[in-house]
C-alpha cells in the first residue's frame, strides 16, 4: 500500500528512504523526488534537513557506517581475550552490522562511481576508510605487541582483513544476493562459513 504523504518527517525516516534508493539505483541515478516519495514527504520537507544530493548521502554513510566507529573503537578497547578471537569478533561483527544490511551497499555503490564523483569518494575515504584502516591496524599491532602475531608490515596486511569483505558484498551487490556466490562444487557459500574460513587462512598467516 503506498504510504500518505505526510508534511513532514524524522531525519531518520528519510535516510532509511535515501539508503534503499542509493542502494537500488546508485548515487547518479537517484533522484530526490523519489528519495521524499518513498518517505512520504514533498521534496521541499527533504531539502530542509539536506540542501543536496551529495549531503543526503553523507548523513546516509554516517548514519549507518562513520557514526558507528566510536562504538566499535571502545569495543576494541575493552577487549580482553587474544587478539586472534578479536579478529574473529571483528570480521563476524563486520557482516552481521554492515554486510548482512542494506548498508553494504554504499561500498558498492563507492567503488562504482567514485572515480565519476571525486567529491563522494573523498568524504567516504575520508569518514570510512581511514578510520576503518585505522582500526584494523589497532588490530593487528595489538596482536604483534603481545607477541601473538608475527612482525610484519600492518599498512599492508590490513588488506588481508578488508579483502574477503570487500569480495562478499561487491558479489551480493553485483552478482545477486549472497546465497548466490558458490563453491567449486557448485555448492551455496554461506557467508558466516567463508568469513570463518578467510579467518583462519589470515590468522595463519599471522601466527608467530
């Protein structure tokens, strides 16, 4: 049933709104009129809380993905088993808040048209990457300090953590829904399973 357009609305209902259609559509297809549609409100209402597009989608990536790293940094902070399970956490963590949500697809969404919207990827490098990165490498120093981990070169083995992440959503997104991705024997990939399994491969690696 298609919603009665109201006058106005919480902040909250129109970046639920704006999520859905960035994700669906990407950021050059969206349109605002159907962004205030889909939160039944008229485009003037959207345009008091986010004068354009391109701050419509920050206050999306930091509703769901930049306003989070607080949470996530205590969480790190107050950790108190090996630094192994930590990676563990993290990386399981990561798909159940981030990669089993709508909001996995502002990374798709990211490295598709970032290089046609200079503006865009700066702030998601500026507000998601590094701060991303950063926690990461928290990480793994953590786990080297405490001897752990082997010494190695953290800048670059972060990489090792984001990529079966980055390779899980970019195929939800781009090549259909999860339970598509398969196995050499054609069997479904789960996605607690591969993550578990990329885990154990990295933390192998890491192992002194």
């Amino acid at each position: 049933m298609r919603r009665e357009r109201r006058k106005d609305a919480r902040p909250g209902e129109l970046l639920e709104a704006a999520l859905g259609v960035f994700v669906e559509k990407g950021f050059a297809a969206t349109r605002v009129e159907e962004v205030a549609r889909r939160a039944g409100v008229s485009k003037g209402t959207l345009f008091l809380y986010f004068p354009s597009k391109l701050d419509l989608f920050k206050a999306v990536v930091r509703e769901n993905i930049a306003g989070r790293f607080d949470e996530w940094n205590a969480e790190f902070e107050s950790f108190t088993g090996p630094t192994a399970d930590m990676v563990r956490y993290c990386m399981q963590q990561w798909w159940e808040r981030i990669g089993n949500t709508p909001a996995s697809g502002i990374t798709k969404l990211v490295m598709s048209e970032g290089t046609q919207f200079p503006d865009l990827a700066e702030f998601y490098r500026q507000e998601v990457i590094i701060p991303g990165n950063h926690l990461i490498r928290k990480i793994l120093q953590r786990g080297i300090d405490r001897g752990e981990f082997r010494a190695l070169n953290v800048d670059l083995a972060i990489y090792s953590i984001i990529a079966p992440m980055i390779f899980i959503i970019m195929w939800k997104h781009s090549m259909g829904s999860c339970c598509a991705v398969h196995s050499a024997d054609g069997g479904p990939i789960e996605p607690h399973t591969f993550i578990a399994s990329q885990a154990e491969i990295l933390l192998k690696g890491l192992e002194k």
